[in-house]
C-alpha cells in the first residue's frame, strides 16, 4: 500500500494541465482586462466626440436658455454698445427638465428651450446612441464677449459648454457590474447662434 502511494506521489503524469489550470483564470483576467482597458478609452472617445458635436451644435443654433435672446437695453436699462456685466446676467445651466437656473438680475428669465435641447441631444446620440437626455447639461457663461442691442443676434456671446454626466460602462471583468464614468464636456463661444423664435433676440431699437 504505501509503496502504490509512494508511486502516486512520484507520477508527474497531468502535472502541466493541473498547473495550467492554476494560472488559467489569472491569464483569463489579464486577457479581458486588457479587452477592457480598450473598450473603456473608446467609450470615452466617443464620448467626447458626442459632446464636440454637441457644442458645436448648440453655438450655431437656437440657444437652449431664453435668456440668451433677451432684450438688455429696452428690459435692463444697458446703454446699446455696451458689454452685459454678470450682475445682469452671469450663467444659465439648463438640464432636460425644469427651467434654467440662472444667475444675476435676468435670473427670472429662466425658460428652457425643450426643443433646442432635444434638437442637440439627438444630434449627440448619432455619436454615441446611449446618450439620454438627462444625461446631458447645456451651460451658458457670460463672459464679457457681445453687447448689448446687438441687432444681428444675441446681445451676449457666451462659452457654451455642453456635458454628458452619469455614463456607466461595464467592465467585462466585473460580470455584469459598471462603473460611473467621468463627466465629459467641450466648450465653444456662441458667437454664430440664432434667434429664429424670436428674430432679432429681442431687439426693438
């Protein structure tokens, strides 16, 4: 009997599958985590690439705030020729529902343009299809660019700057678990944009 155990003992019979079994699921996470790593860099470049074309969009069509295409010199009092300072207007972010919320004295001015902003979400989703329109956050921020009874659109040219927040990817490696992606934004100046609800933005003069 020992003898037969003894002869077990030394049989090296199976010996390389028994080992390649051990490092097998090792090899297997390597393998897909280096799968993962690609895909995660391609979701996030084609993230990106949504939110260029995103901004790019929103700067030369109809702006998502209404505040964008309001009258400062007849509503506010601004002398015509002169820059919109942020205490009359500062920002306005915009989300899928609800008004704007904006700051400075137009803070009351804070209607959302649903139509715009669905026109730039659907042009986002022919980069990156799972986009969702709540996913996604069109800013406004004055700064210092345009002036106010410009007659040729609106009276502020604002850094637009459109984002994409919320993005889960799932790593393979995690079967079936996901990860928050980091939000993603591109900004451009709004110096193109059109006012075609209300023509002139507002302008009376």
């Amino acid at each position: 009997m020992m003898a037969r155990l003894a002869s077990i003992a030394r049989d090296e019979r199976a010996a390389s599958a028994a080992e390649f079994a051990m490092v097998l699921p090792l090899l297997l996470l390597f393998l897909f985590g280096i799968i993962d790593v690609g895909r995660y860099m391609w979701t996030l470049n084609r993230l990106e690439k949504a939110t260029q074309m995103g901004v790019r969009y929103a700067v030369v069509s109809d702006p998502v705030a209404n505040v964008i295409n309001t009258d400062f010199v007849g509503g506010y009092g601004l002398p015509g020729g002169n820059v919109v300072p942020n205490a009359t207007f500062g920002s306005a972010t915009c989300d899928s529902t609800g008004n704007c919320t904006v700051t400075g004295a137009a803070s009351s001015v804070s209607g959302r343009n649903a139509t715009a902003f669905t026109a730039i979400v659907t042009w986002m989703q022919r980069f990156y299809p799972l986009i969702t329109a709540p996913q996604v956050r069109v800013i406004y921020q004055n700064v210092g660019l345009g002036y106010a009874g410009d007659p040729t659109g609106p009276d502020v040219s604002p850094l637009t700057t459109v984002e994409v927040r919320n993005m889960t990817f799932q790593p393979l490696i995690l079967f079936g678990g996901s990860v928050t992606l980091p939000t993603i934004r591109a900004s451009l100046t709004l110096e193109d944009g059109e006012c075609s609800t209300t023509g002139d933005c507002g302008f009376s003069n």
